[in-house]
C-alpha cells in the first residue's frame, strides 16, 4: 500500500519550528514573530537540550544560532543530520556574522541557509514559510521510510524499542534484569573536551558497550546514560554480567583528540523478580540502584525494594479514604503571586488528610506510609483527578486558573500514567498549559532518565514542569539543562530572614541561571516582609507563602491588587 501523503493535508498543518538560540531577547523575538504568524514554536537555549528536542517536537525548521555556550551551530547541525526522521529537516542560521567564508562554511557544514540579523519580521516570516513549504512538499513526495529501532551511529536499540523490549521481557515471565549505566562525569567531561569532543566519546562508548552486551538489548537514555535489558539471567548470572560491563568500559581505552581516556563507570541493577507492573517501574528501580552505586566503592549497586512495614493506623486511614465514597482527604490551595502584579490566578495544590482522631494532617505526615505500602500511585492519580475537575469547573465559569500538582516519579513510571494523564486532560477539556506537575529536586536527580520519557510525551500537549526544593549543586544544575521545565520553584531556606551573605550569593546565581535558561521562579515559604523584599530583589518571579496568604480550601484571592 502506498504511504505517500496528500500534499494539501500536509501543508494545512501549523508550520513547526525549533529556535535554538541562547540570547533570551533574540529568542523571544523570533518567537514573537512566528508564532504572530500562526506557527507552532518551541525555543531551546542550551546545546544539551538540543537533540532531546528535535525528536521530541519534530520541527519543519530549526533556526540555528551560530554561536552558542561550548560548541557551534554547525556541529548541532551534523548531529541533527545523524538522526534519519531529520536527515532532510531544514536548518536556518540566523546570525550577525558578516563574513562570508564562515557563511560558505555554514553550508558547506550542511546548513541549508543563513539569515543575517538583524532581521526584519516579514523578511523571517517569508524566509521560514518558504524553507517549510518546499521541505515539506519534498517530504509528501517521497515514500515514508519504516522508522528504524536501531540508532544510525551507535547501532544501539532506539529508546522507544528498549522500552519496548523491556516491557516484553517482563511479560514474558523469564529471569533478567535492567542495568543503568553511567559512563563518567558528562559535566566534566563536557567542559573539559567540548560538546563535540564529548557527543563522539558517548557514540563510541555506546558502540563498545553494545560489543560487550552481546544480545541484549541496549539503548543511550540520556548524555551518559545507557540501559541494558537483559533477559535471562538469574540472578547470580546478571551480577556477574554487570561486573563484566563495568570491567569492560573501565579498562577500555577511549579516544578524545587523540589520547586515550579510561571512563569510570558506575551501574545500577534490579532483577525482575520484584514483580514490576510494567518497564517504567523496572527503569525507576534501576536508577534508584544506580544513585546508590555512586556511593560505592565499586560503583555497583542493586535494587532493593523499600521496607514495606508502614504504620498500620495511617496505611487504614488512606485506605479508606481512596476507596470508593471514601471520606478524609480535600485539597488545600495557596496562592502563587507575581510580584510584579497580574491578574492570572495560580495556586499550588497542597494535599491534607482528617485523621480518625479529627486531626488533620499535612502530607509530610502520611506520604511516607503511602510510599511504604505502595498507596502513592493511587494518591497521585486522586489528586491529579480532583485537580482537573477544578480546572474543568473554572474553565466553565470563565475563570481560568492554573494549578501546580506534585506527583511522585514512581507515579510518572507507570506505563499506563501517561496516557492515563493525556486522556483525563481531554475528557476534562483542560488545556495543558494550566496544569503543571511539581517535581522535587531530590527525586528528579535520581530519576533524571525516567522524567526525560515523561516530559517528552507531555511537553507537546502543553503540560509544563517545576523543579521545586531546589539549592544549587551540580547534579541540579545539570537537571536545569537536561529537564524541559517552565518553573523552578527554591528551596525554602532562601526565605529565611536575615539570609545569610552565602545563601544570597547562591539565590541571586540560581536565578540568574534559571532566567538565562527561560525559567520563571518562585520563592516559598515567605513568612516575613523583608525575606519577601531579598527575594524581589535578587530578581525572583514569584511568591508563594503565608506572608500572601494562608493554605486554604477556597480559591479566593484577588490576584489583580496583589504587590509586593
């Protein structure tokens, strides 16, 4: 059967594309313009995020900046090249670079043009809808080549088809395992070697892992991540596996700029035999093993299951309240307030619980017992479901709102989450831009893999993420990078008062950082008017405490009068 596309169906749909430019202001002006011409687009400011969003967003057209933090335009361009869905995909630079050999250079990179700035909106709109038009046609023309499960550098599975096949091995029943590998500090490497140097030292070092796999499927998740189902294997056979692939990558001399390199690697495991629901539970084993090999002196650790002995009065009370008709929990809700003033009207969602003895109880009280007896799942989905009817309700009445909603990773790891989460926003009618799912810092670095596959698929329906709890290290900064988030919500120490100097030098870097990175950010726990003031004045977005206003079960609060 013929899979050729009707050329006028295809052109009807909404041009896509993808800015990859880290000056903020020019970002948000080229955005301003395409999308006042009615185009969908998305704008990536850091180089890392750059693959992840290409087969995320699928663009028609990406417009390249030249120059960019540790690498350039044109090596993103090769690399976009490398992946066979974009091999035809147009890449536009603009730039302010007069010269005209590095232009020829630009096409000879495998740009397809270049638009000099400064740039004059009609002379963009024109530009990109002619680049689209013609890639487009190109593409209706030809016969859509089946999608390959294999990547065309490394020869390593696809991510989509290792999940797949690790879903398969754990229907199957037999022994295995999953394996989560990190190859060296990407950090590090990266700054040490370049975003070039390091994206060839990955493809090799996923090419040698997959000689030393053999028949077991393995996939590159994330920069230095690899994930390896191994079907099988008992147990004592999947450790030895796993010494044997950390031996192999430790002992194996790597090429950068011509000398060698040995990568430390550190491995996380689990075995099947723990009787996960589906792959997303086994991935979130895996990277809860892999955060304790970091700690290890052998840099491998295996899964082991939490203790499920919880407290039996709190574990009755859930669940009671979660059974059907069941009474005992309600949502609370506190205003989250632009301190430059507005009107739009957001809140965090804050779950509470009647205890038997009439007490009520914050979620820190009960989460953990929830957690332990494998409750938190449910308590995610009754919350999120909750949510969505408020949002649908306001919606009805004209009063929009936007709701943030924790959830926990091992919720997100479910198969069936996802999905679950797209077909409740359409049965509510929520856009997705009014929902946005709270992510603590001190889950999101564990499960950093597992929140990739997520964001990927919710990202395009319009549901945005915040990283909250968060204090500056490295292994938070790189997640500002990795993670396509919208907030980043502080840690509650910044709003003590007096802060001490070391802290405010860490808050004002922290949002310097997050604003160079488009993110909006909120400040919590704001009790006190002169914690409010430092907050304002290191740049904060946003605050959030009881200083604005108490949690409360209605949403009243007038958004419109409220200044800092």
């Amino acid at each position: 059967m013929s899979t050729l596309q009707d050329p006028a169906a295809v052109d009807a749909l909404p041009y896509r594309v993808l800015i990859v430019e880290d000056d903020r202001s020019q970002a948000v002006f080229a955005e301003a313009i395409l999308r006042g011409a009615g185009m969908q687009v998305e704008v990536v400011a850091v180089p890392e995020r750059v693959l992840e969003a290409v087969e995320r967003f699928a663009p028609d057209l990406v417009l390249m900046d030249l120059h960019l933090p540790g690498t350039s335009g044109t090596v993103l361009t090769r690399q976009i090249r490398e992946l066979a869905r974009f091999e035809h995909t147009p890449v536009v630079f603009l730039t302010g670079d007069q010269d005209p050999e590095r232009q020829l250079e630009v096409l000879e990179q495998g740009g397809d043009d270049f638009i000099l700035k400064p740039v004059r909106p009609r002379h963009l709109i024109v530009a990109v809808q002619s680049r689209v038009r013609r890639a487009r046609a190109l593409l209706s023309s030809r016969q859509a080549p089946a999608e390959s499960d294999r990547h065309p550098v490394t020869g390593l599975y696809t991510r989509p088809a290792l999940m797949k096949a690790l879903a398969a091995q754990l229907a199957s029943g037999a022994p295995g395992g999953a394996v989560l590998v990190e190859t060296g500090n990407a950090v590090a490497l990266r700054g040490r070697y370049g975003y070039a140097a390091f994206e060839t030292l990955m493809s090799d070092a996923g090419r040698f892992l997959g000689s030393l796999t053999g028949e077991h499927p393995a996939a590159r998740l994330g920069d230095n991540v690899f994930l390896i189902a191994a079907k099988g294997l008992d147990r004592e056979a999947l450790d030895a596996f796993v010494r044997r692939l950390r031996d192999g990558i430790g002992y194996h001399d790597f090429q950068v700029d011509g000398e060698p390199l040995r990568l430390r690697c550190t491995l996380g495991y689990t075995t099947y035999e723990h009787g996960f629901v589906d792959a997303g539970a086994a991935l979130a084993a895996a990277e809860d093993a892999a955060r304790e090999a970091h700690a290890s002196p052998v840099g491998i650790a295996a899964y082991t299951p939490p203790d499920t002995t919880a407290d039996g009065d709190v574990v009755q009370e859930l669940r009671a309240a979660l059974a059907p008709g069941g009474q005992g929990l309600y949502l609370a809700f506190q205003p989250v307030v632009a301190v430059a003033g507005g009107d739009e009207a957001q809140f965090q969602v804050l779950l509470r619980m009647t205890g038997a003895d009439g007490n009520v109880r914050k979620a820190a009280e009960f989460l953990p017992a929830a957690q332990a007896s494998g409750l938190m799942p449910q308590l995610d989905r009754w919350v999120m479901e909750n949510a969505l009817q408020l949002l649908q309700k306001r919606r009805a009445e004209s009063r929009p709102l936007r709701l943030f909603v924790s959830q926990s990773p091992r919720t997100l790891a479910q198969d069936s989450y996802v999905g679950w989460l797209q077909e409740a926003l359409d049965r509510h009618a929520v856009d997705g831009p009014s929902l946005v799912i709270d992510l603590r810092l001190e889950d999101a670095v564990i499960h950093v893999v597992l929140l990739h596959q997520v964001c990927e698929q919710l990202v395009p329906a319009g549901v945005q993420f915040c990283l909250s709890q968060f204090r500056s290290n490295e292994d938070a900064n790189q997640l500002l990078q990795e993670l396509p988030l919208g907030y980043l919500r502080l840690s509650a120490e910044f709003a003590r008062h007096p802060l001490p100097p070391e802290l405010q030098d860490e808050m004002r870097v922290i949002i310097e950082r997050a604003h160079r990175l488009g993110l909006q950010v909120i400040g919590q726990a704001v009790e006190d008017p002169q914690a409010a003031a430092a907050l304002w004045v290191a740049g904060i977005d946003f605050i959030q405490g009881n200083l604005v206003q108490h949690p409360d079960q209605a949403l009243e609060f007038d958004f419109r009068s409220a200044t800092l």
